[in-house]
C-alpha cells in the first residue's frame, strides 16, 4: 500500500506544505473548498497529497482494502475543470472512502468477505452516484466486518484495521476502515453503513463525526444487504457542518429503492440555531447498562453540562423496554441476514467451489469456505429462529419487542426533542481481546442498536477522552428529524470548541 511521494515535472519531490500552510488532509470540507475556491490548491493535488497519506499511514492502520487511483485521478481532473470554470458545489474535489459494502461499477466490491472475492459490480449505488454527480473523488474502498457482522472489524476476511489513537486497539465496526480513515487524515470524509451502530459506534472509538440516518431517508440501492429493515447508509467526517453536507447530497427520494422515502431533503434546516430551549432527554437506562468505563460517564456527564449552559434543559426519560433490545435485535439481524445470504451460492457471482460432487455438495463447500466464522454463525442463528416451530417463539416475538422499543421512543420524545447519551459504553478496547466472547462484543451496540430497531436518525460527535482514547457523545432524535440532531450535536461542537484532529500514527 505504501505510495512514493509525489513528483513535480522536474522529478523533485512536491512538499506537503507549501508557503508555511495548514496540511489539507487535516481540514474540513469547508476550510478545503476555500482553499480550492481561492486557488490555494486543486483537486489534482488534493488528491495527491491523500495518497500519500494513505502511503504513509495505511501500512500501520490498515484502513484500506484497496485504492482506486485512475478513477480518482480521472475525478479530480473533472473537478479541477468544473471549479476553474465557476460549475463547482460544496463537495467538488473532496477525496472520499467508501466502505466495501458499497457497489461502484468496475470497483471490486467484496463486502470484507472471500466469497465475493473479484466481484465488480455492473452499477454504482444510489448514494455514492449522487455524491460523484456532486463532483467528488472516491479514493478507494474500506475495510469492515464481513458482510458488516461485528464492532471491531476484526471479523474482516482480510485483516484487522487499527485504531489511529493506538494501533493496539480496535477502531470499532463494522465499519472501522472508514472511521479509522477519517480518523488518521486519510480520506475527507467516508461512507459507511449502520445495521446496529456500525457508524456511530466507530465514530465514537476513533474521535470523528459519524451519522445514521432515518430509515428510507437514503437509499440503500447498491448496498449489500445485511439486515434490510435496519441498514442504512451514511458518513463520517470531521465536522457536523460537514456530516449534514454529506448527508443532504445523498438524501432523497430513490424509485430504485421501494423503502427509500419522497420527503423534503431538509437535514440542515436550522443547523446553527443553537439549543436555547430545547429539552434533552437524558435516558436512566442508558446510564446504568453493563461495562459501562467510569471515564466514558465522566465525559458524557461533562458534555451534557456544556449543552445544559448552552440554553437546553435535561430531563428525564425512560425507555424501560432497553434491557430487551438486545435480545431482540441479534434474532431479527440474523434471521434477516440468513435470507440475504442465500443468494451467495456460488452460481450467480463471486466464489464458486467447482471441485464438488454434486450442486448440493458445490454450494456447501462454497458457503462453508467463503464465509467466516461470524458470519455462518449468524446465519445458523437466523435459520434456526425462521425454522418451523420456532418462528412464532422467536421471531415474531422480537418483533413485538421491537415495536415496544418504538413505543418507548414515541413517548420519550414526546417530553423532549432529542435523546443525548454515551455511543459506546466503553473507549476502543484492544485487538483480540472480546474475538472469543460474541456476547461481549455484542454488548458493543447495546446503546446504539435502539436506534435501528426504530428506525431513529442518530449522530455520534466526539466529547473528550478516557485513558487516552476518544468518546462519543450520541444525539437521537425522532424519525425524519435528522435536522434536530445535527443541531443539537452543532450547538455541541461549537460550545465545547470540539475540533476533530486527524490522529496522526
């Protein structure tokens, strides 16, 4: 992965900083796009010098299964041509991730999985068309859990990514290659996708700006599935100004997509108009879960007094179904994600095992060598709890739980605006260290994975350290109110003086 630094025409090596200025890879999309407004810098080189970050850093994070130089150095030239001639948006030039769960056409997509190994998808998805149609440079595809099953991305079929804060820890998951990317100053922004807290939660452990939006607010076409009534595409960055941009370009109504909502694409309505007056619930619940670090509380607790003196009032809520959600999301997800995987058989695309017997024998060999320990034992999970005889038992009754959660929410915001709360209940804790526990990993997402059941928008925003590490301070907010969260998670930001810093490794 190692780069060798850029060459100027003469062959000398072009400097990362020119005339004493700030490094770009350590700016947000704003700061950057006056940069290449006032001709300080280009897309070209932009793209240039992320790369050689890249070069530098990702031999030790390992945020990046693979680059994809030609396509971005193809974008940037459009890019450097739109803003030279005034046709350039906020996002023209910006150097991006994609997690690899994301289908770009020509782009091998594998889901950090073997069984897909090679496939390269004939369309690029919704989400990611519309932020190249917004000019943006894709710099290549992150890792991540595979087929998004984990909190640590150690279950990627690759190799484990590392934290830029500690490369002795995990950066959380499943999408960990694209918030270690952010993180580290690799790319500008990344995409990522949230099942049970797979944005927010690695957001949380790598100190950067992660958001999961309302069901059906993005479209998920072109998104490999996991879970289809709780996955949901959205970005990490460096900001919130710069997450709600992101989020407005990918937004809206997709007639590829029959779960994608035709609302108003309003997500930055009022994004600086502060917290005077609103109320924070402030869930007892989610205050005394299991694992819990007293740093972590600290931290929360210290965030919650910079928004209280920034005008909001706390108050508190209830949502007594907490205990159960749980429970109820690890049958649903599975027993989703063992439909979905059906279709990887070793026929259609990806891994075939051609040295079988019969097609019975071709498609157990190609599930049992494609696909990681996780994730065959999620869908023996899922398979078991769709069995007949268990559904009714399983199932449908985490179903109904499920719609308890919903009710629970529906009756805590109708005493608040927003929920505000710990995204993780611990800092990024170290590599291998829960690899042989699933229940302490799962325990992970159990103050993110509420959201999902509901189908909530949530944004986790950085608020301190704890041993040396980040903390995630998560914003919820009702269904289709992304603007009150971003608000809340702004006034946040600007109140604290919170700056995201690319970890330098």
């Amino acid at each position: 992965m190692r780069r060798p630094p850029s060459m100027d025409s003469s062959g000398c090596r072009r400097s990362r900083k020119r005339h004493n200025r700030v490094d770009p890879t350590r700016l947000t999309i704003g700061e950057v796009q006056q940069l290449l407004r006032d001709g300080e810098t280009s897309a070209q080189e932009l793209l240039s010098l992320h790369l050689d970050r890249i070069g530098s850093a990702d031999e030790d994070v390992k945020a990046f299964l693979r680059l994809t130089e030609p396509l971005a150095a193809e974008q940037a030239r459009a890019a450097d041509k739109a803003i030279k001639a005034g046709k350039a948006g906020p996002l023209t030039g910006i150097p991006m991730a994609v997690k690899d769960v994301l289908c770009v056409r020509g782009v091998e997509t594998t889901a950090g999985s073997q069984i897909l190994r090679g496939f390269k998808p004939p369309y690029t998805g919704t989400a990611v068309q519309r932020l190249f149609d917004a000019g943006v440079v894709m710099l290549g595809v992150t890792n991540c859990d595979e087929f998004a099953m984990g909190s640590s991305t150690e279950n990627s079929s690759y190799f484990p990514t590392r934290n830029p804060w500690n490369l002795d820890r995990v950066p959380g998951g499943s999408s960990g290659g694209s918030a270690a990317s952010v993180a580290a100053g690799e790319a500008m922004f990344a995409l990522g996708s949230d099942t049970g807290g797979s944005i927010r939660q690695p957001a949380a452990l790598c100190g950067v700006v992660g958001m999961k939006p309302t069901y059906g607010r993005v479209s998920r076409y072109g998104l490999i599935a996991f879970a289809s009534s709780l996955d949901q595409i959205g970005p990490f960055t460096r900001s919130v100004e710069d997450c709600a941009l992101v989020l407005e370009t990918m937004a809206g109504h997709d007639p590829l997509d029959s779960t994608c909502a035709d609302r108003p694409n309003d997500v930055r309505k009022g994004l600086d108009d502060g917290v005077a007056k609103m109320r924070l619930g402030v869930p007892r619940e989610y205050f005394g879960v299991e694992g819990m670090e007293h740093g972590v509380k600290t931290a929360i607790e210290k965030a919650l007094l910079v928004l209280q003196s920034a005008g909001a009032e706390l108050v508190d809520v209830s949502l007594p179904h907490t205990d159960y959600g749980l429970a109820a999301y690890y049958i649903i997800a599975p027993a989703e994600c063992s439909s979905n995987l059906a279709r990887f058989d070793g026929v259609k695309y990806g891994m075939s095992e051609q040295d079988a017997q019969n097609i019975t024998d071709a498609y157990m060999r190609t599930r049992r060598l494609g696909f990681g320990p996780e994730v065959r034992r999620r869908v023996m999970l899922g398979t078991y709890a769709l069995s007949s005889g268990y559904y009714d038992a399983y199932y449908l009754k985490a179903q109904k739980v499920r719609t308890l959660i919903k009710r629970d929410f529906d009756e805590a915001f109708r005493q608040c605006d927003a929920i505000v709360s710990a995204t993780s209940p611990t800092v990024a804790f170290p590599l291998g260290s829960r690899t042989q526990d699933p229940l302490s990993m799962y325990l992970c997402d159990v103050l993110t994975l509420g959201g999902n059941l509901a189908g909530l928008p949530g944004v986790s925003v950085p608020c301190g350290m704890s041993a040396g590490l980040p903390v995630g301070l998560q914003v919820l907010a009702p269904q289709w109110r992304e603007d009150i969260a971003l608000r809340v998670a702004r006034a946040y930001e600007v109140a604290s003086g919170m700056r995201v810093e690319a970890a330098l490794v």
